[in-house]
C-alpha cells in the first residue's frame, strides 16, 4: 500500500501563494495518476487537481483553474501543488491521494473522494483575507 505524506501548507494572505508536496512511497509512483483533494472544516472532501502518470495531462475543479498547478516528478516520487491568487475560500486541509479508480478523463469516480479508502494527515492551508 502507497504511503503519502503532505507538506508545504501554512498561513497566507489572499493573493499570496503556496507550494505544497506530496512524498510517495510502497509503489511504483510512475504507475498511477494522482490527485490533490481539500477538505474545509464543515465542508466535504472535493477533488481539486489531478495528473496523469506521465505528467502530460492535468485535471482541474473549475474554481482553481488558472490559478493552481499540478505537477509530478516521478524521479523523486514526488507530487506537487502550486496555488497562486489564493482566495479565502482555498482555505481547508488538502490531501492527494493515488488514483486507482480509473483514469480523471474517463471515470468521474476518479474524482469522487468518497471513492477512496486511505488518506494521509493532509496539510493546512489558511488564506485570511
């Protein structure tokens, strides 16, 4: 079983950025498409960004398009989430996950939180305005 470990998440003001990771280890990393999800407090878990496993194709929740980057480097096993112009409302707990579901482009379930089984401690991201 893959374990994940966030990092990178903090305190910003809106407008400001973040760079968050995620270090994945027990698989082959290269293998799986990835995800980022957030969690606010009082609020379901959503899908927020997703790669495929080459890197070549991302997948982004309407409200983050434009605004927040995904990337993987499958050298280092290693996940990333670049969030810039953040907005109050990013503030939450955000987690990634392994995609095991079926690709983002062709299964909605992929994107589907509940779908997924095991999550890591997640990383806070506070924007205050």
């Amino acid at each position: 079983q893959v374990q994940l470990v966030e990092s990178g998440g903090g305190m910003v003001q809106a407008g400001g950025s973040l760079r968050l990771s995620c270090a994945a280890s027990g698989r082959t990393f290269s293998g799986y498409e990835m995800g980022w999800f957030r969690q606010a407090h009082g609020k379901e878990r959503e899908f927020v960004a997703g790669i495929s496993r080459n890197g070549d194709n991302q997948y982004y929740e309407d409200s983050v398009k434009g605004r927040f980057t995904i990337s993987r480097d499958n050298a280092k096993h290693t996940l990333y989430l670049q969030m810039n112009s953040l907005k109050p409302e990013d503030t939450a707990v955000y987690y990634c996950n392994t995609n095991t579901l079926g690709f983002f482009a062709e299964w909605p379930i992929a994107r589907n939180p509940k779908a997924y089984s095991h999550w890591g401690q997640g990383t806070q991201v506070t924007v205050s305005s």
